[in-house]
C-alpha cells in the first residue's frame, strides 16, 4: 500500500466531511423545500444548521416558510394614453333600377340588389343599419342618353324626404357623380328616387354609393 502524505491525508478527511454533512443537508431541503425549511441554531452563536430530527441540546428549532405571504394590492396606476382611431369600414350600396321611362316621374327603386321603378315608394324602401352613417359618392350610369334637354335625376331618399346626395345626366351624357353627402339616420327607410321630364327614354339606371 504507498504512504499517503500529510497533505493528500487531510485533503481526503475534508473530502469526506463534506460529503457526510452534505448528503443529510440536502435530504432535509428536498424534504422541506415545497413549503418551509427547518434548521437548530446554537443559543449563544446562533449558528445554524440544517436538521433531519430533532435539535441537540444548547440549540434552538428556526422554522422559514420558503415563500412569504402575499402581499397587498398595489395601487392602481395612472390610465393609459389613447390610442389612435380604428380604421372605417366602407359599405357599398350597389343598385339596378329598370324599367324606368319619362312618364313615370317620379319613381323610386331599392338602394340595393335589381329592382324594376314602381311609382310607390314603399314598395322600393330597404331598411338602413342599426346605426348611423353618412352617404358619400354617388354614381350614375344610364343604359342610353336622356336627350337633348332632357335629364334623368337619382336622389337618395330618407324616410320619405330628400337628402341632398343626388346627381343628374343631362344631354348625350350617360353617367354623373356628386361629391354631396348625407347623414344616414339608424334603422331608417331607404329608397332611390329617379326622376325626369316626360321625354324621358325608356332605360335602366346603375347606381351605387358609399356608406361610411
């Protein structure tokens, strides 16, 4: 067997020291970690140590909960500056009136879909969304040419009245558009109005325009 030197001799005596107080030290917290940790402390020094049973005599139980209470709520903090305006949403109103000829101004049709003229405007109402809106450019196509001095006039209609989102097609001209506007109330009637002089052609009309 070689001969150990001093040195290599207490080197190993640490060696082992450690591992004897190490293995019970972490048996007691793998034991104890989930809600507290137990320890003696010494009654003069209060040096603490780790305990797998009971303490020895001159020593102290000290139990920690590994996590404290929970604390108060804290105060509310200030609010929030505010954000930026969402983005519109567009509705498209896209309509055909046909059938329409001079003799039967005034006649109305749907703000929508494919509808022939009647001359009751009920019968052409639709109902607006449940909230408010505002009717913006307006478009006009006529299947041929009102004539010379001679026009055709497409008007939206509110709940029976005129708004003044309206355009006309005068001469040899098919088409017009208006820059107008109208406020569109929640939950009201909705109708087209086409109107001319009675030498007016027969002719379809393509109207369309934008809700926002």
């Amino acid at each position: 067997m070689p001969h150990l030197g001093a040195r290599t001799f207490l080197f190993l005596a640490l060696a082992v020291a450690f591992a004897a107080l190490a293995l019970p030290a972490a048996s007691v917290l793998n034991k104890h970690t989930a809600k507290s940790v137990r320890a003696c402390a010494r009654a003069h020094t209060w040096n603490l140590r780790l305990a797998r049973k009971s303490c020895r005599r001159g020593e102290r139980a000290v139990t920690w909960a590994v996590h404290g209470p929970k604390g108060p709520k804290g105060a509310t903090g200030p609010a929030g500056s505010i954000g930026p305006a969402g983005a519109s949403h567009v509705a498209i109103f896209s309509a055909q009136a046909t059938s329409f000829v001079g003799a039967l101004s005034p006649a109305f049709a749907g703000v929508s879909g494919i509808t022939p003229v009647t001359a009751t405007e009920s019968q052409a109402q639709t109902l607006a969304p449940g909230a408010a809106f505002t009717a913006r450019n307006l478009s006009v196509r006529t299947s041929m040419a009102p004539g010379l001095a001679s026009s055709v006039t497409v008007t939206l209609r509110v709940d029976g009245a005129d708004t003044g989102l309206a355009c006309t097609v005068s001469g040899a001209a098919t088409t017009c558009t208006s820059p107008a506007t109208a406020l569109v109330g929640a939950g009201t009637a909705l109708a087209l109005k086409v109107s001319s002089p009675p030498s007016a052609p027969p002719m379809s009309l393509l109207v369309g325009f934008e809700g926002v």
